[in-house]
C-alpha cells in the first residue's frame, strides 16, 4: 500500500471529503483544507508529498490558487496534481505549467478512482515545482 501523504484543495466540503475518502482508500495519508491559509497550517504539522488542487468550475479561483500556490514559502516547491472537471482552457493550461500533472477528469465517471489513481502516482515521479 501506498504511504504518501496527500493534501487535497478544494473549498467544497462534500468534493473534498469524497475524494480524501477515495485516496484513504487506496492507502495514501490524505487529508483535505479547504483553502491556502489552511494549506500552509498543514504544512506545519505534516509536509505533504503531493497537493491536489480540484477545479470544478470555479477557474478564476483555481488560477488565484495555482498563483498563490507557487508564491507561498510554504508551497512552492510541492509537487501538485491539478485535476480539472470540463475543459480546460488555454489560460489554466498555461498557468499551470510547471506543475507535475493536469488531468481532466469526470469526477461522476465509475472510473475515477482509476484516474485519479494514474494522475497521484503520474505526479508523485515527477520533479518538485521550482518557481
């Protein structure tokens, strides 16, 4: 079993729980905040080896996030899967280079936790961020 431990972002409660609860289940240490001040706190206690960043429609806060993310002493040299719920666009695709992974996922698919599970262990091999 896995033993990584993974920090989801999300700032809907019932998303983030369901997919802490997913990775739990697959033995990764998750656990879920729900925004950048609560990321940093995180932080301090336990240093995530992954952060996991859902949008699911929101892109101005997204972006904002990925902005802040790579900004924060805290953050900027973490490893981050973004997975991205619909299309994603030019502006996000390019706001987030340098990140090891984005992933366009359908978070209803019966697949997903497959999906997800590609994109954690796809990102977990990729080099840390440097910005």
């Amino acid at each position: 079993m896995a033993s990584e431990r993974l920090l989801v972002i999300h700032d809907y409660e019932g998303i983030r729980s369901w997919l802490v609860d997913l990775l739990s289940a697959s033995g990764y240490r998750s656990r879920g905040v729900a925004n950048l001040a609560a990321a940093c706190l995180a932080y301090q206690s336990q240093r995530p080896d992954l952060l996991i960043l859902v949008n699911t429609g929101n892109e101005a806060a997204t972006l904002q996030l990925l902005h802040d993310l790579h900004h924060t002493p805290e953050t900027c040299q973490s490893r981050c899967l973004v997975l991205v719920e619909g299309p994603v666009s030019q502006r996000l695709a390019h706001q987030a280079q340098g990140t090891d992974t984005l992933l366009r996922v359908d978070l209803s698919s019966a697949q997903i936790h497959q999906v997800v599970q590609v994109g954690v262990e796809r990102s977990l091999g990729h080099r840390t961020l440097s910005r």
